[in-house]
C-alpha cells in the first residue's frame, strides 16, 4: 500500500502539469489573437491607402465626388 503522502505528491504535480497546460493554451491563444490583430490592421492600412490613392469612381459622374 502506497503512503497517504504519495497520492497527495501525485496529485500535486498532476496539477502543476494540468495548470502549465493551461497557461501554455491560454499563452497560444493570446499570441493568435495578437498576430491576427496586427494583419488585419496592415491589411486595414493597406485598403485606406489603396483607396486615398484610387478614390472610388461613382457612375454618372466623370470622376470622384468632391465634398
């Protein structure tokens, strides 16, 4: 028969492992979402200056509309 002490050690590292787990995902989906802001930002930059660049042309006119 295992010691009262080793069951309780066993249970200790299996949380400490289980824990480590979690902050590892937790980390990665931190780091996901933190990648996939910084493209959608450039992909957002990109669009402005494509469009300052090229105004939309509206049908019926001869060209942009100016405010």
């Amino acid at each position: 028969m295992t010691p009262p002490h080793a069951n309780q050690n066993f249970r200790t590292v299996a949380y400490a492992i289980a824990r480590d787990k979690g902050q590892r995902i937790l980390l990665n989906l931190i780091a996901a979402a933190a990648v996939t802001t910084v493209f959608a930002v450039k992909a957002s930059e990109t669009d402005n200056q494509r469009l300052s660049a090229n105004p939309p042309v509206v049908a019926g006119t001869d060209g942009p509309l100016i405010p």
